[in-house]
C-alpha cells in the first residue's frame, strides 16, 4: 500500500462522511408523522459521530500530506420516512465495509494508529447500522 492510495482511499471514505452529515441533516428536516420529534432526533444525534469521523479523516489526510477532498459524495433521495431510514441503513452498512478494508491498507502501510481508529470507526458504523434496522423491524411499509 503506497501513501498516495491510501490518501486516494481516506478522501472516498471522507467524501462519504460529509454526504452522511448532509444525509442526517437534511432526512431530520424531512421526517414526517407521529414519530417525526423521535426520527429527527435520532437523524440528528448522528451527525455528531459522523462530523468527528470527517475531521479525523480530513486531518490524518493532511498528516499524509494529501488535500482533503471538499465535495461529498450524492445523497440518495428519499420521499418517506422508511426510505430515509433504508438509505441510512445502507449507507451505515457501506461504511463498516469501507473502514474495514481501510484499516487492513493502514495496516499494511505501516501507520497502526490509523488502523485502531478506523477499527473504531468500524465499531460506530456498525452501531449505527444496527440501530436503524432495529427501527426498520416493525416500521410500516
């Protein structure tokens, strides 16, 4: 694993993070019905963990001496309540694949301090995702 790719690879994960705070935010303002103060509250209080995963994507990237990339990646359209919760489940999911692999290129670069935070941010992602689908079990269709 040479420096540049792991720089190319940390900028995908941090182009995701800033899509997932735009996710959080925007799905909180668009959640309707009796559960929209509960929805938009737990859309919320994620935005936190993801801000602290792109800051310390978008410093360790500089620390490599690369550019933090500025622009997220797309945020999928969702028109209820259900689908915002299937797309943040997905995206969750994504993301516990993506810092997997990227903790086993941290690894294999040499920098195990980057691989012990990402196996963090593994453990987070992954509690975010079982918290949507914990929601999802018995959400109307």
């Amino acid at each position: 694993m040479d420096k540049q790719t792991l720089i190319d690879h940390l900028n995908e994960d941090l182009a995701g993070e800033l899509s997932a705070i735009i996710q959080y935010i925007t799905y909180a303002a668009k959640a309707t019905g009796p559960y929209r103060p509960q929805l938009a509250a737990f859309f919320l209080e994620e935005v936190v963990d993801e801000q602290g995963h792109a800051q310390f994507l978008a410093n360790k990237i500089v620390a490599l001496g690369g550019e933090p990339v500025t622009v997220p990646s797309a945020v999928p359209p969702a028109a209820s309540n259900r689908a915002m919760l299937e797309a943040v489940l997905a995206a969750e999911r994504q993301a516990v694949i993506n810092y997997t692999k990227r903790a086993q290129e941290a690894d294999a670069f040499g920098d195990k301090g980057l691989a012990v935070q990402l196996e963090d941010m593994v453990r987070d992602e992954s509690t975010h995702a079982e918290e949507s689908e914990r929601m999802l079990q018995d959400w109307p269709l």
